[in-house]
C-alpha cells in the first residue's frame, strides 16, 4: 500500500509541477505578445506624428489649405480630448480605448489622404 500512496503523491507532485511551469509560460507569453503590440502601436503613434509634420499649408492655395487644416486639427484635438483613462490602474479597457483613439486617428488620415 505505501507505494500506491507514494506514486499518487509523486503523480500530483509532478502535476503540480506541471502547472507551475504553465503559470510561468503563461507570465512570459504575456510579456512577449504586450512588448510586441507595444512596439507596433508606438510606430503607429510615431508615424502620426511623421503626419503632423508633413500638414503644412500650400503656397499655392493657402486660404483653401489653410481651412481644411483647421479642420483636420480641429477633429484631431477632439479625439485626442475624448481619451478618457486611467493608466495606473493598468485595465485592459484603457488599452482598447487607446488602441480605438489610434485607429480613429488613422483613419482620419487616410481620409485626408495623408
């Protein structure tokens, strides 16, 4: 009998083994896929900014450049303003609305042919 009680005993020793080693898999997954969007939304984000600097009125036609950018900071500053978030709290719903706030402003971009 001891050597069902200890073959049960080293069977849930190594199960709990197991998933231990799957709760630290699970910690590194975490951490490689959040580094990887990290790395794209901050491209994205830099890349926004490549498009302010390229925003600059025409000498061509200035008074019709100069009212459609107006227009187009003017929809910028409003979806930058409406970021609502708490970032030390660290919740995903923070992440989805910036990550919403990014595509909104890319989109803008491309409607403005940018």
């Amino acid at each position: 009998m001891p050597d069902r009680q200890q073959s049960s005993i080293s069977g849930a020793e190594s199960a709990r083994l197991h998933v231990k080693q799957e709760i630290r898999r699970l910690r590194s997954l975490l951490k490689e896929i959040t580094q990887a969007y990290l790395v794209r939304r901050e491209a994205e984000i830099a890349a926004l900014g490549s498009w302010m600097d390229d925003l600059k009125l025409s000498e061509d036609d200035a008074k019709k450049d100069e009212q459609r950018l107006k227009h187009i900071l003017e929809e910028i500053t409003k979806l930058l303003s409406s970021l609502k978030i708490k970032p030390e709290k660290g919740r995903l719903r923070d992440i989805r609305r910036l990550h919403t706030l990014v595509d909104d402003l890319h989109k803008l971009r491309e409607q403005q042919g940018g």
